[in-house]
C-alpha cells in the first residue's frame, strides 16, 4: 500500500474508534444559557440585600429591596422554563456576573461611609441589569426560534422588568447624585 492511501486508511480506523459526538444545536445553547443566568440571579439574591444595606439612600435601598423581591419571582420563572424542557434547574457558574458583583463588593468596601458610595452602588447595579438585559433579550429570540412561544412569553415578562429596573436607577441616579454633589459643596465651603 502506498505511504498515503496508508495514512488514509487509519485515520479513518481511528476516527471510527472515536464516539460520536452529537452536533451542538442551539436548543443546547439555549440551555446552556439559561443555566448562566439561573447561576446569575441566584448570585444577585445574595448580593441585592448586601447592597440595601449599604446604601445611604433611603430610595435606593428601597428599590434594591424591591428588584430583590423581583429577582426572586424571575428564578420561579427560571425554574418553570428548566421544567418545560425536561431538565434540572441548575446553574452554571458565570464568571461575568462574577466579575460584575466583585467590582459592586470593591466599591463598598473602598467607598464605605463616603458620600460617593451611593453613585458606586448605582453604577454597580446597572452594570448587572445590562447584563440581564442582555442575556435575557438572546434568550427570548432562542425561545421564539426555538418554538417555545411559553418560555418566550416568560423570558420577556423579566426582561421588562430589568428594563423598568435599569430606567428607575437612571432616575435615582440624578437625585442621589445631585444630593452627593451638593454634600460636598457643603464639605468644601
Ligand atoms: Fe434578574
Ligand atoms: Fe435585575
């Protein structure tokens, strides 16, 4: 047998040895997906009271015990689409909420008792509804194209209430931050 009709033949032995693997669809993504956000929320449950907490705002803390309470319900829906596909509710670590919810736990440390700390918490906070908008927004398409017209209904049901969230910290911020601003023209008279 010639050198390269050899070669040949056992790549292809050794490629019949090797278990098939099944082509990666978008329903795996899908899933895929929806295990990092399942991981997110559940990361911002613990985070959400922390941040209350800390704030020196009266109406942010307010709207951060409020999107906690949101938060909440949005799992349940989690836990409904994981249902509807016959599969485990069950997360999957995410380092990019990771990262986000790190930099919002430095800020309260290193800005603790400052009047910038609110500003911080703000930013923080809708640095994680963008990302929930983002992810949420993918997964209502996958759902539609998916033909989970329920799942699709559920994914926008939440995604509205990210972007109620992030609009009504837009809000805040002007106040808290025209109140931090005037704090410290007082300091500095
Ligand atoms: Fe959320
Ligand atoms: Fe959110």
């Amino acid at each position: 047998m010639a050198k390269q009709a050899k070669k040949r033949a056992n790549a292809k032995k050794t490629a019949a040895r090797r278990p098939r693997q099944a082509p990666k669809m978008l329903s795996d993504l899908f899933l895929e997906t929806l295990k990092d956000i399942y991981y997110a929320e559940n990361k911002i449950i613990k985070t959400l009271p922390k941040m209350a907490k800390a704030a020196h705002s009266k109406d942010l803390a307010a709207a951060f015990n409020k999107h906690l309470r949101e938060t909440q319900g949005q799992v349940k829906r989690l836990d409904q689409i994981f249902k509807m596909l016959g599969k485990p509710a069950r997360g999957k670590p995410c380092e990019a909420i990771n990262g986000i919810t790190d930099e919002g736990a430095e800020i309260m440390k290193d800005f603790k008792n400052a009047p910038a700390l609110d500003a911080g918490l703000l930013a923080a906070a809708q640095a994680v509804e963008h990302y929930e908008i983002s992810r949420y927004g993918t997964l209502r398409t996958w759902a539609e194209e998916l033909g989970m017209p329920d799942a699709a209904k559920l994914l926008q049901a939440t995604l509205d209430e990210e972007e109620a969230t992030d609009l009504s910290l837009t809000e805040l911020a002007t106040s808290v931050i025209n109140l931090e601003a005037e704090e410290e023209f007082r300091a500095a008279a």
